[in-house]
C-alpha cells in the first residue's frame, strides 16, 4: 500500500471515529453536566489535572519510543523494532511503579491542602483521584502495545477500539441521568474500569497482530537503548511540561482564583467551553495522526524530499480542517450551547471561541513540529517553545493577580501558541531547510485567504437571520464550509492537489454509470 493511499485510509477510519464520538458526545457530555451539577463537573477536570501532572513523563517517553519504532519500521528492521519494544516495555514499567511510589501522596496532599473542593466533595475527591492513578497505571504499563498500532499506521484498526469505547461510555452516561446517588463517585469508576478492559485487550491484541510485539527479556538491559530514550525523552520533557503547563494549569489557576464555592460557574464554563472547541480540533488531529506516523518512517527511510512535502501537507491540512469547522462553531457558540445544555454556564462561549483561537495558531505549524521530532534533533527546540509555554503560567497568574477576568488566562494561552508557532517556523527553516516564505506561500496565506471568504459567508447569514435557531445554524455551516472549499480550489490546493480530486471526481462519476 502506497504512502498517500495508507495516510487517506488511515485519516477516514479516525475521521469515522470522530465524527461519532462528536455526536455522541455532544449528548453524553450535556447528561454528564446534568447528572454531577457544575460544582463537581468543574471538580472533575481540576482533579484530572493532577493525573496529566503526575502522568506527563509517562506521555513524553511514549512519543520517543513511537519515534523509535516508527523509525526502525521505516529501516525494515525487524530484529531493532523487537529489541526497541522491549526497552519500551522496561522504561514504561519502572514508570508505572514510580507512579504509584511518588504520585500518589503528591495527589492526595494537593486534594486536602492545595485545591479549593467543598468539604463534603472531599473523600469523593480522593477517591476519583485513586480510580484515575489506577487506570493511569495500567495505561501506562500497556502503552508500548498501543503505541504499535500507531508506529505500524494500522490506524484504522486503533479507531475500532475507540469506536466500542465511546458507544459503551455513551450508553452509560444515558444511564447515570437515572441514578440518583453520587454520579461522580461513579462515573469516574466507570470510566476507569472501561479503561483498564480495554488498554488490557488492545495490548493483548497487539501482541497478536505484530511480530515487534514480542517480548525478550534479554534486550531489557540495554542500556544503550535506554539511554537513547531517556536522551530524547530529556528534551522532550521540558516542552511537555510547557504544554502540560498551557493546558492544565489553567484550570487550576481559575480554581485557585475563582473559588467553586463562589464561582461555580468559572471552571465548568472553563470545561465546557474546551469540550467543545475540541470536538473541532479532534477532525483535524484524525488527520494529523495519520500524518504523523508517516512523517517519521519517511525520516527513518532518508526519504527528505517525501518528509518535507509530507511536513508542509500535514500544516495546511491541518488547518485548513481547523478552520473550516471552527468558523460556523465561533459564529453560532451561543445558541450550540443552548442547545447542548440548555442552561449552559456564563461564561462557556467566550472560552469556546478562545480554545478555538489556539488550536487554530497551533495547527499552523504542526506540521513543522512533526519534522522536527522526526529528525530526532530537538535539543534547542524543546527548551525555547516549552520556556515559551511555561512561562504563560505566571504571566496568567499575574494577569490574575493584578484583577484580570477570568478569560484572560486564555488570551495569555492564545499569544504563547502564537509565540511557539513562530518558533517552530525558525527551527524549521534551521533543521529541515523548510524556507519561512515558502511556508507562508504554501500554507499562511492561504488559510488566511480562505478563512475570510468563509468567514464573510457566515457572517452574512447571521445579520441576514437574526433570530437565533437551528435552521440558522444549519445553513450557517453550509454556507461558510462551501465557500471555503470553493475558495480553497483557487488559494489553498496546489496543482497536483486538483489533480487527485479531478481523478477521484472521474472516478466516483464512472461509478455510478
């Protein structure tokens, strides 16, 4: 199977997942909100916090050890990929332990003496927390087995796990809207126990379906492996705390400075408000996780002139599905919330607006970020956008401090991503020899111009229809996505981009005759 026919295949099969855990979670995510009250949905992603904190290094080496795999596959190296799971293995089992051994007094110490949680939400707290360390653990100790479904690009295969965990949440969120106990307590057990069957199955599937997939406990000494990981994990570390720091503090930084006793409206509009923009995001991630994988098998192969126009895709691409759903989202949040929740929290629209304005400037340049994580040469690059990341944490707070609103934390997210999608465009242009003009020809100035027409479009059907509805909103999002993709015809593909779609065109029409 070609290149371009996998990542089509593989980008399909995450955008049917998608599309559906969109839909259904749309209704799941309201039940939810209904069923645990916005005090304990806004606890929630507080206290999930701590777990993404204590979990981070456990993500950071994940993505060294896919880049390795990803990277022998691409050598058709067989005998490395084996000896690289097994290191993985090791390295992600002494991290699960050391989860356990460090993470959790750190956990149970911040619930009683650092967050601001209602005294009788304290033990349901706690022991949300210890269900998440436990699904944390074993995720953790599974990852190298997942991460093969990945470095493989047997995608489509990922999504159908995802596809049953996602039907089986959703029928029994429909049911905690008929359970009259504590819907926290449960929920967050429920989801744990559906986390742990199904990291458990898929790595069992995983040693099935791949012959890297083999354990030895013999290459588990390899400290030169090991090292490797650690070496390329060290780097990463800094820019994962970076994104850790943009991502999840500032939900805690809202519960510090807006109280859930006082403001219980502040951190679920907080949560809200990223739920839904990330739908959005989840299409254009479909695409970037196709491309991601192939970007580093193209490195591993020396395949420079195939990495760089993969590279450049991937940012256009990218952002161009970004876009494309984030403008009729941004223009009609208000009335989607209504909708969606009936009493949607105060605040929740502008957050929504505001997490859609940075994944827009993220998407910008992954594809930049990809390359640059494929060329394994991320010393330089790792410390400048993470220092940039990082340091948006106490520029927030003294935006806070200083008596900001609660959205500025989000305007101080929006200009680090700014900040750091600059950066990626002169590190790429330094380790990939990807030239800035060329990107802003290819990639910027397009998506700008197309991102306006669509823009106009919108805009001109909601001061056409000025009562709020969901035939308003329907047309809304016809109007403005035809007019990008038509725009797009003339300003964003490149020739033999409108080839491929005249052929698949052709195609489909000799089809159906």
């Amino acid at each position: 199977m070609n290149a371009n026919k996998r990542v089509a295949i593989n980008a399909m099969a995450t955008y049917g997942r998608t599309l559906l855990g969109m839909a259904l979670g749309l209704f799941s995510s309201r039940w939810v909100l209904q069923s645990l009250g916005d005090v304990d949905y806004g606890l929630m992603g507080v206290v999930g916090s701590l777990i993404v904190f204590i979990t981070f290094l456990n993500s950071v080496v994940t993505g060294a050890c896919s880049r390795f795999f990803a990277y022998s596959i691409g050598k058709e190296d067989n005998d490395d990929l084996v000896r690289w799971f097994n290191v993985a293995v090791c390295v992600h089992t002494f991290l699960a332990v050391l989860l356990v051994v460090i993470g959790a007094p750190i956990g149970e110490w911040a619930i009683d003496n650092f967050l601001n949680i209602p005294v009788d939400r304290l033990t349901t707290a706690h022991w949300v927390f210890r269900f998440s360390l436990f699904a944390a653990f074993w995720t953790m100790f599974n990852t190298p087995y997942i991460a093969m479904f990945t470095a493989t690009q047997n995608i489509a295969e990922a999504s159908l796990w995802d596809i049953f965990r996602i039907l089986t949440n959703f029928v029994f969120v429909y049911w905690l809207t008929t359970y009259t106990g504590d819907a926290w307590f449960v929920y967050s057990g429920f989801t744990v126990l559906l986390a742990v069957s199904l990291s458990i199955g898929q790595a069992l599937r995983a040693r099935h379906a791949f012959e890297g997939c083999r354990i030895n406990f013999s290459y588990w000494g390899d400290r030169d492996r090991i090292k490797q990981v650690f070496s390329f994990s060290g780097w990463s570390l800094w820019g994962s705390l970076g994104y850790l720091a943009r991502t999840q503090l500032p939900a805690i930084l809202l519960n510090k400075y807006y109280p859930p006793m006082r403001y219980s409206y502040v951190n679920s509009s907080y949560q809200i408000g990223g739920t839904l923009a990330s739908y959005t995001q989840s299409l254009s991630s479909a695409l970037m996780g196709a491309f991601q994988p192939q970007i580093a098998t193209l490195a591993g192969a020396d395949d420079k002139k195939g990495m760089l126009k993969t590279v450049m895709r991937a940012s256009k691409f990218g952002s161009f599905l970004m876009v494309i759903m984030a403008i009729p989202l941004a223009l009609e949040a208000d009335y989607l919330l209504v909708l969606w929740l009936k009493n949607p929290p105060l605040l929740a629209s502008t957050f929504c607006r505001l997490v859609l304005l940075q994944m827009i400037l993220d998407n910008l340049t992954f594809g930049h970020m990809s390359g640059i994580m494929a060329s394994g040469k991320i010393k330089w690059y790792q410390i400048t956008t993470g220092s940039l990341c990082v340091l948006s944490v106490p520029v927030a707070w003294l935006v806070l401090a200083l008596g900001g609103d609660a959205t500025s934390v989000s305007w101080v997210i929006a200009g680090c991503m700014a900040a750091c999608s600059v950066a990626r465009l002169f590190f790429g242009r330094s380790l990939l020899n990807i030239r800035i003009v060329e990107w802003a020809k290819k990639v910027l100035f397009p998506i700008l111009c197309v991102s306006f027409v669509s823009l106009i479009a919108g805009l001109g059907v909601v001061y056409a229809i000025k009562e709020p509805s969901f035939l308003r909103i329907i047309i809304t999002s016809i109007v403005s996505c035809v007019a990008m993709i038509v725009a797009s015809w003339f300003f964003l593909f490149d020739q033999s981009e409108k080839n491929m779609l005249s052929r698949m065109a052709v195609k489909l029409k000799l089809k159906k005759q």
